[in-house]
C-alpha cells in the first residue's frame, strides 16, 4: 500500500475468539474474518478493541495477524493494532505486521502514567523510523486514557509514515477540524459508531467499526449513500441501525459482538477473563434490536 488513499471505506473488526480453555481460537477467526470480507468490508483490522488486543501475550498477536493476512489473502488491505505500553514492543509488533504482509499498523498511545505530548510523538516517531509501511494513529481516549488534541495529531502527520488518523472521541465539531485543517491528503477516519453518519459526511475517508459482524448491509448502504450524496438515504440507512451501533458502543464491543453472533446462529467462540458475556436483560435487549 503505497498511499493511504488505497484505504478507505468501511474498516471491519474481527473478534478474537477463545475456546472454552480461553486460548485463542485461530480456526474459528480465520472463518469470522472471512465472514467480514464476504460481506464486503473495505478492509480488515485485527488487533483492535474488538480483537482484545491487551489481553493477548505477544505469540497470540504474531497468530493472530498472520491468520488474518492469511485468510484475507490480498481482497481487501490488512490493517493490524500492533499497539504496546513500551515503545520497543510497539515496534516490535510493528516490524512482526510489515514483514507478515500488513498493509498498514494502527497505534493507540497506552499507558500507565499520562504520557506528555513530547513522549506521544517519540513513541510514533521511532516506529515510523523501524518500518516502512503506512501508520494510522489511533485517539481512543475511553480505552486509551488519552486524548491526543488536534494540534498533537497535526503534529505526528510530520512524521512521514503518519498518514492516517482515526479519531474515536465521539466529538463531531474535531472532525470537521480535522478535515478543514489537515486537508485532503491526510484520511482520517471515524471510530466511533453513533457519529458513523456526522463523520461521513464531515470527509472521513471511512469508518472502522466491529458492526459488519452483525449488520454489514446497514453499514455499506450509509456508506454507499453518502458517496452517492444522497443525504435522505444516508440519514434514513443510519436512522435504521443507530440505536443498535450506540449499544454496541455502550456495553463494550467483544461482548456485544460475541452475543450478536450468538443470536444470528454464527459461532463466534467464548471471551477471555475478565471479560463475561452480557447479562441477560442486555442479551433480550440485544435480540430486539437486531
């Protein structure tokens, strides 16, 4: 992938699924990742919140990767979450994704103690330095305690291999922006679903999101509508699935997508601790809405 332009549209989710020993279930991945480029994703990431990324030790992720690459087989970019606390196992990770075949890394910054703005951009810089392949910073302030400002993602797009930014804090006014700062060259992408149609329509080149797991016709018509500038088909396609991507959202993506799968009859393997499954008035809930 030589431009981060080749990347956009919708960017799905796999689970990582676990057997009832709670160890890695690397067949049954391979057949819901499969299950995600059939049903049209723009594009793979595994490793994100959805794949439990920190719950996994470091020969899991290397499995965990290599299968999606595997399995995806070149349809559709690869985008694998090598993100790490250390600096040196972020790039670790991130040499591990290019030489499998990763088209591009996503990095959320994690950490213990809050990181200063200085510490966020040497982190970026020095695993831009180690590979060659594009980098999609990744603002995640609910899971990653931090919040990287506009101006610190401006920042980091200095770096050369920074070419995308996904921005997931739900604030629709950074991604207008974004857009009008960083210009066209620069994609950025939304990573928070109840603001799927507000950023479309801002100019994110795409939307990364665990819902084609369940609802991947809903998710392409928005996306299709909006290319179309068809502005009451995008706001009726989101109208439809809206209350079903807030609770996605609200009850924490590995769960809820692990009950969905359940529901629609797709295996979709067992959690890892401490994670539990949804309680089951959230379950009922969850069946009503799909």
């Amino acid at each position: 992938m030589s431009n981060s332009k080749t990347l956009k549209g919708i960017i799905a989710y796999p689970i990582t699924p676990f057997d009832a020993e709670e160890k890695v279930d690397i067949a049954l991945f391979k057949k819901l990742t499969d299950r995600l480029v059939a049903s049209g994703s723009h594009g793979i990431a595994p490793l994100g919140s959805t794949g439990v990324l920190p719950y996994l030790n470091d020969d899991e992720k290397e499995a965990v990767i290599e299968a999606a690459i595997d399995v995806v087989a070149g349809r559709v970019p690869v985008v694998a979450g090598v993100s790490n606390l250390t600096t040196e196992r972020t790039i670790h990770h991130a040499r591990f994704a290019e030489k499998a075949g990763a088209a591009a890394v996503m990095i959320i910054p994690m950490s213990y103690w809050k990181l200063t703005d200085d510490e966020i951009f040497t982190h970026y810089h020095k695993v831009a330095e180690a590979i060659s392949i594009p980098m999609m910073a990744y603002n995640n302030p609910a899971t990653g305690g931090i919040d990287m400002s506009p101006a610190l993602l401006k920042r980091l797009l200095e770096i050369p291999n920074v070419t995308m930014i996904k921005e997931s804090t739900g604030d629709v006014q950074r991604m207008h922006y974004l857009r009008r700062v960083l210009g066209e060259e620069v994609a950025f992408f939304n990573g928070s679903n109840p603001l799927a149609l507000a950023a479309l329509s801002a100019g994110a080149a795409g939307w990364c999101t665990a819902a084609p797991n369940l609802i991947p016709e809903f998710n392409h018509s928005l996306y299709n509508a909006v290319l179309a500038n068809d502005l009451a088909g995008a706001r009726d396609a989101f109208d439809r699935q809206s209350e079903l991507l807030t609770f996605i959202t609200a009850n924490g993506l590995p769960r809820t997508i692990a009950a969905g799968l359940e529901i629609l009859g797709v295996e979709g393997g067992h959690l890892r601790s401490p994670l539990a499954p949804l309680g089951k008035a959230d379950f009922e809930r969850l069946r009503g809405l799909l």
